[in-house]
C-alpha cells in the first residue's frame, strides 16, 4: 500500500495486510465465487463483500428500515443467523447467502439476502421487512446498505477520488461528475447508480438499482465537514418526497408534500429494490454489466432502427403555428427526408393546455393538428408529439371537471404541483400544475381516449411522454397505498395498451430506470439549445450513460443545433448565442457519439441559405453513426484530465477495420491531446489512415498515432482506418418464409453478425414491383408465381451486402362470398 493513501471512504474495509485463504475460511460464514467473497458477521449482523483480486478492497455494511417512523438497525437485533443456499434467475446463477435479524420485542424480523453473479462478477443484495410483530405496521423505507465508522482505501488519496452520482431524472438536476472535495451537494446524493472512482490507483465502486418495482433507490454519502473525507453511507428504498421537495413540490403547501409510508399486516413482508454492487479496476466494465443486466432483466424496446428527423422547440419553443409548420415539413421531405430524416415532432405549444392534448390552439392550427399530420404523411414523413401524460394544468377541462381524477393530499385536496412556467418572480408563474391518478378507472379511461386520438384518429406514430419526474407525487390514490413509481407503471402500461406495439414512446422528465421495458425511447441529457454552453451542458450526460443507449431504451440526448439560429425564449444554458461554425460541430458530434435519436433543431429554411450548416446534416459519416446505433464509449468519463474540466474523448469501434474518434474541447483555452493506436486500437497495427470526419481531408497515413490540436470551443472528429484490413460488406443472418400464401403477410428479416461488419440500411426488392426498406419487413404477394427477391444492405465500410433469394407464392385469393367466416373487428386492449 502506497505511504500516502488515507482512509477516506464510508462502507468500506482497509486491511492492511493481504488476507490468508485460511483466515477467510474461517469466518463464521460466507460465500465465494473466482472475484468476490461475501462474509456474515453473526455477531453484529454487518456483512463484507470483498475483492479477491485486492482483499484489501472491501465493503463493510449493515441493514436497516425504518418502521413506524423508526429507525430499526441490524445491531438493534440480538440475534443474527447466516444460512447459505443456491439461487438461479434471470441474471444467472450462483451462491447465497441469506442473514436473518430477529428477537426485538414487538418489531418486525428482518432479512438481508445477497447473491453472488460471476461473469461479470458482481453482488445483488435486497432486504426485507418480515412483519411477525403481531400488529400492523407502516414502513417508510428499507435500507440496503447502511455504514458508519469503517473505510476504504483505493490505493490513492482522497483527493483523487472522483464521484458521478445519477440524477433524479436525466436533468434533476443536470449530470455533472465532480471532485471529492469540491463544494457542491449535488454528488454527495444519487438516485438509481453511483460510482466512485480513485484516478491515481484506478479502482473503483459502483452500487446500481437493478429493479424499480415500488420504491425509489437513493444513495447518500456522508461527508466532513469539508467534504474532502467520507465518513457514511446509505443505500434506501424510499418514496420520491426528498427529491420532489426540490422540484414541483418546491412550492407547495406542507400538506402537498406527503411521506411515503406503506403499511405490512401481521405475517406479511415487503421488499426492498435489489442493488448491485462491484468493486473493479474497470469502471467501463462495471457500468456495461449494469446495462446489460439491466436488458436481460426488464425486456427493453430496443429493436427499432434510430429515430431521425427534425423536432420544433428549439427552432420555435412555445410559437409554431400551422404555416411554419407545414413549411418546415416541407422542407424536411424535399431536402433531407432521402438522408433518412423522416420523424416530423411538434413539440409543446399546439395544445390548449396540459391535460388537454387533443384540443389543439385554434388561433395556432385553425385547421386541427389531425389536418396538419395528414399533409404532414403525404409528404413521406412520420408524425410525432409532445404530451406530459400526468401533468393537469388548472386550464385544463380534466381539472375543471374531474378532480376527482387526481392524486389528493390528506385532506382531500388535489396536490399541487408546479406551474407551466416557473421562473422566480412569482408574478409571471403560469398556469399551476396537478397530477393525474393513474390508478383511477376514470382517469385511465382518459389516457385511453387521448392517446387512442393521437394514434388512431391523428395516426401519430411518436410520442413524447414529459414531465413524469415532476408528476411522480407520493399522495393519496384511488388504489390505495399505491407509491409514485407504482402509479407511473401504471400509467404507462395503460398508455402503451392504447397506442399499441407500432408506436414509438419518448421517456422525456423521468426517473431513468422506472420506464424500461414500456417505452422505446429516452432522454439522457439536460435540454440543449442555441448556444454552445447548451452543448456543454448535455455533455456529461450523454457521457455518464452511455452504457444506457440499447440496453435500457434507445438513447435521446435531444435534438442538436447547428443554425445560427438564437431565441429570445431560451434563458437557460447562458441564454442565446451564436453558433460558431465549430460550435454546430460540436453539438451534432455530440448527438452522434450518443448513438441515439437525431433530431435536428432549427428552422429548416434558416439552415438553408448556410450551406456549411447543411453539409453538417448530410455528412455521411455522421448518418452513419446515426443509423449503426451504438453509443461511442467515453474514453475519459472519470479519468478526464483536470484541464479538460470534463469528459471529453469519445471512442467508437464500428468494426474491426474502422473506427470514430471524437475529442471535444469544452474550455476557453487551445487543447492538445496525442494517441498511441496501439494503445487506442489494440491489434490495428501501424498502418493506419486518418481521415478529418467533418473536411474529409486524409491527416495521415501509416501511421502509429495522432496528434490533435483543438481551438476552444470545438471538436476534432476522425475516422481511423486499419489500411491492412480492407473493407467488407456486411456479413447478415437473413431469414425468409419457408412457405408463402397468396394474399397473406409473409415476414422477412436480416441480422448482423455482432462480430461482423455492421449494416446500416436494408433495402428489400421482393420481385413484383414493390419494395420496402427496414431490417425486418413484411409483404404480401397478390398473385401465385416464382419470384427473386433482393436484399441489399449499406454496411459501415462502403462496401454492400448484395444477395438474391427465389420464392414461391403458392395458391390464389378467395373471391367467394363466404359469411360464415366473417368475424367483426374489434379494437384490441
């Protein structure tokens, strides 16, 4: 151990001395697989999971719940058994380890049980509360990791400890990743993941929810006074107060603010959200495992090909009216919809107020929003709109009408929620907020209607779904003692029965976990706009959840600007400036190296008479990125240069021949970085091209590594080609029917090779005239006959999949009247 390491962190263990195999066997009790040990302490109830590549790396922590308003610790109880067993799920299997806490007179039991996944290796850990007290109880929270008066050394000073604490949502507030010891609150809390981070040693430790069921998963750290040292730690399942008290519920009346508290009848239990924990030298590692166990857990929509196309609020905020438009619509389909920008999204504003989102502004759209998506898909395009779901503005005929329909306080009063507009001077707060009760049949009925308007009647076929964050209110619901991320479940699932599996859903204003599995899409930075400290803004987060893009939701890191565009209504990000041109640079390489939605948004006509700008929206390198759908990795994320201020290199392996390197500089000062390739790209060799992604120009040739000089405010964007490698043609599964009916669908499909070259079109000729684009597509033949089909598939490196299939369609269609078949149509739930 290094002379200079301090021990510094809260919930972990320093043993100075490497720990003997057989001094771990002979604890009480204890579980193991080849990276982790976990061990019971029967005396005090605390348990440790420990690294057996470092044993003196170890967490060190007990239990707790807070039970009728008190707090219930593991040391409280004077009994604590450890039993071992096996377990299998959804994640895997492998050992566990189960510690009971029991004989408090009159207080309920409870149990901790931990799990140990290998490949990769990490803890699970969930706690429950076992009601045996002979009376009903009410629990506020259960704690999954609690320490006090133990620490841990990272092999570095504290001083080098860095810590990226997720948000409330992907903006509550914005992402940022700080240093130990810098005055700032926003790190000692997290919601959902935490990571820390030494930079000198390289360890790390990373605790993530891995189930959003009920309750929300916050994590505390306890400081000194100087924040230099952390002295304490907490996971808890909680209720959504603490976090609301500094968002929409920032001004409400005590009552409004209501404390979760679930009751548990004599021989029933309630359980805490799981939680993972891994200790590791690879904190890329650790965040790709939670994304990926996030996937194998809750089914995500991720299959759909990236969303692009243009979005109004940027370009218009709260003033797009039918004329700009349709003129915008235009636009898109005459200039950009053959690059693949095809989604045309009308943001807030078109509706007369929250709540009421099928009644549009007549002074705005004198023709219906309905007449406008009409022209809107007669121009090739596919229609998108704003909503937030659960937001009841006091203008709306839902509050107007039916307050029985809202989540109520104590007292029976609707829970106010905010204002439409909130800024600080209370005299100009517009249009005061509630909530909808998601579990009232009524008001389901409601959503059930709005969005079978939008989908079915409007043929909308995106929707964004915003402010949920803000409408997450612990209260009173018609379903009783449901919590705040039950009731958005719930909510959710109801609006994505109306809308069906063909329409895509936007996760806008939301916990980042509670919505996996309904919707399609979901955002992961702060709001951008017209400025370049807009960008700068988003970066940290499009950065610290990268790993989330494919594995939770296809990543929305908002729309990107790159007009000269500037608006008097943007007052957040420094308000409006003037985009240099290396400032548009920045912020569409931004969304690229996101690997989500691409979303352009400026005034289309404004982009026009700049031909730099439009060359920005056709670079097909750009598109490329855009449509393989991978987030580039944030080589830099924790480990950033104290210079750079944040995150700044960004890698993106499209093959093996090929890949995206983006260096953004985001202070005011020139930046100079150097790459070793084989350091970069292990196994390229020293042959390779670098090519300027936004001038095209070669920078060199045969080359071992690159130097690049970055003027402030900018980004150096290149493709690295291994010369040695030559470009191939994607290397696709294609599967087609084996048997093919006249007049019937017939489904086809072609899928990547993972460890191939990646597609990034498809485009099907099925032989009889007619053809489709998509990875997965169906057709219909109309009459009997051998046909050849043709798949051609733009691959990554330039060079095309081009194959031909034969097919038959056998038998012809049924002309005969026949009524005894016929069934009536109805819609489905």
């Amino acid at each position: 151990m290094r002379a200079t390491a301090r021990l510094h962190l809260a919930i972990f263990v320093l043993l100075c001395i490497p720990i003997a195999a057989s001094a771990v066997a002979s604890e009480a009790s204890h579980i193991e697989n080849n990276a982790l040990i976990i061990s019971a302490n029967q005396q005090d109830g605390s348990y440790t999971i420990r690294s057996k590549q470092n044993p003196r790396v170890a967490i060190t922590a007990g239990v707790a719940a807070q039970v009728n308003h008190r707090w219930l610790r593991a040391s409280d109880y004077p009994r604590h058994e450890a039993t071992q067993s096996t377990f299998e799920d959804a994640l895997g299997a492998g050992p566990q380890l189960t510690i009971s806490y029991t004989g408090l007179a009159g207080q309920p039991d409870l149990e901790c049980r931990l799990r140990l996944f290998s490949q990769p290796a990490f803890a699970e850990i969930e706690v429950q509360v076992r009601n045996r007290s002979g009376a009903e109880i009410s629990v506020e929270s259960i704690r999954e990791l609690e320490a006090r008066n133990a620490f841990l050394s990272l092999d570095g000073p504290a001083s080098a400890d860095r810590v990226l604490s997720d948000s409330f949502s992907e903006d509550r507030p914005d992402m940022k990743i700080h240093n130990l010891g810098e005055p700032s609150e926003d790190k000692l809390r997290a919601v959902g993941s935490q990571l820390i981070y030494n930079r000198q040693s390289g360890q790390s430790f990373f605790i993530g929810a891995l189930t959003s069921e009920k309750w929300l998963t916050v994590l505390r750290l306890r400081t000194s006074e100087k924040k230099d040292e952390i002295t304490g730690y907490e996971v808890d399942s909680t209720g959504t107060t603490e976090l609301l008290k500094e968002n929409s519920l920032k001004h409400s009346a005590p009552e409004d603010r209501v404390e979760l508290s679930l009751p548990v009848a004599p021989g029933e239990s309630i359980a805490s959200e799981t939680v993972m924990v891994s200790l590791s030298s690879d904190y890329h590692g650790q965040l790709e495992a939670y994304g990926d166990a996030i996937r194998r857990l809750h089914a995500p929509r991720i299959s759909a090909p990236t969303p692009m196309g243009w979005w109004s609020w940027t370009a218009y905020y709260f003033g797009l009216t039918e004329g700009p438009a349709l003129t915008n619509a235009e636009f898109l389909s005459q200039h950009l919809r053959d690059l693949g920008y095809t989604f045309f999204h009308i943001d807030e504003g078109y509706q007369f107020a929250r709540g009421d989102y099928t009644t549009p502004v007549a002074t705005k759209y004198p023709h219906g929003i309905k007449s406008l998506e009409q022209k809107v898909q007669s121009l090739d395009l596919t229609p998108g709109i704003w909503t937030a779901p659960f937001e009841v503005s006091e203008r709306s005929s839902v509050f107007a009408n039916h307050k029985d329909w809202l989540v109520h306080n104590a007292k029976g009063e609707p829970i106010h929620a905010g204002w439409v507009t909130e800024p600080p001077d209370t005299a100009t707060r517009l249009d005061q907020l509630y909530v909808l009760d998601t579990t009232n049949p009524d008001a389901q009925q409601y959503l059930r209607q709005t969005y079978s308007t939008l989908t079915k009647d409007w043929d909308i076929r995106y929707i964004k779904l915003d402010f949920m964050d803000d409408t997450a209110v612990e209260g009173y619901y018609f379903r009783p003692h449901t919590t705040a991320l039950e009731a958005q479940r719930i909510g959710l699932r109801v609006i994505r029965e109306a809308v069906g599996d063909g329409v895509l859903l936007d996760k806008d204003g939301s916990v980042m976990l509670n919505p996996v599995g309904l919707v399609d899409t979901g955002r992961i930075s702060c709001d951008t706009g017209h400025s370049f400290q807009a960008s700068r803004d988003a970066a940290p987060g499009i950065a610290a959840r990268y790993y989330m893009n494919r594995n939770f939701y296809i990543a929305d890191p908002d729309a990107f600007s790159v007009s000269r565009q500037s608006s008097a209504a943007q007052g957040d990000h420094g308000g409006p400036k003037t985009l240099t041109l290396e400032e548009a640079q920045v912020a569409i390489a931004l969304a690229a190296v996101s690997g989500g939605m691409f979303e352009i948004g400026d005034d289309l006509p404004t982009l026009f008479l700049d031909a730099s700008r439009m060359k920005l929206l056709q670079n097909r390198d750009l598109l490329d990125m855009a449509r393989y759908g991978h987030a580039a990795r944030p080589l830099d994320l924790m480990s950033y240069a104290p210079e750079d201020e944040m995150p700044s290199v960004f890698l993106l392996r499209e093959s093996k021949r090929q890949s995206i390197l983006a260096v953004f500089n985001w202070t005011k000062q020139e930046r100079n970085h150097e790459f070793v390739f084989a350091d970069l790209l292990p196994g390229i060799g020293s042959h390779a091209s670098v090519t300027d992604v936004f001038g095209g120009a070669v920078i060199t040739e045969n080359a071992s590594s690159l130097s690049l000089r970055l003027p402030p405010h900018s980004v150096r964007m290149v493709k690295i080609v291994d010369a040695s490698n030559p470009p191939s043609a994607p290397s696709l599964t294609v599967q087609l029917p084996e048997k093919v009916e006249t007049g019937k669908l017939a489904a086809f499909s072609a899928r990547s090779d993972q460890k191939g070259v990646p597609a990034v079109s498809y485009h099907w000729d099925f032989g009889d005239g007619a053809a489709a684009d998509g990875a997965s597509v169906t057709h219909t033949y109309t009459h009997a006959g051998n046909f050849t089909v043709h798949l051609k598939a733009e691959g990554i490196e330039g060079v095309p999949f081009e194959k031909s299939f034969s097919l038959a369609s056998e038998g012809t269609i049924d002309t005969i009247f026949r009524p005894e078949l016929y069934q009536r149509y109805t819609e489905k739930p």
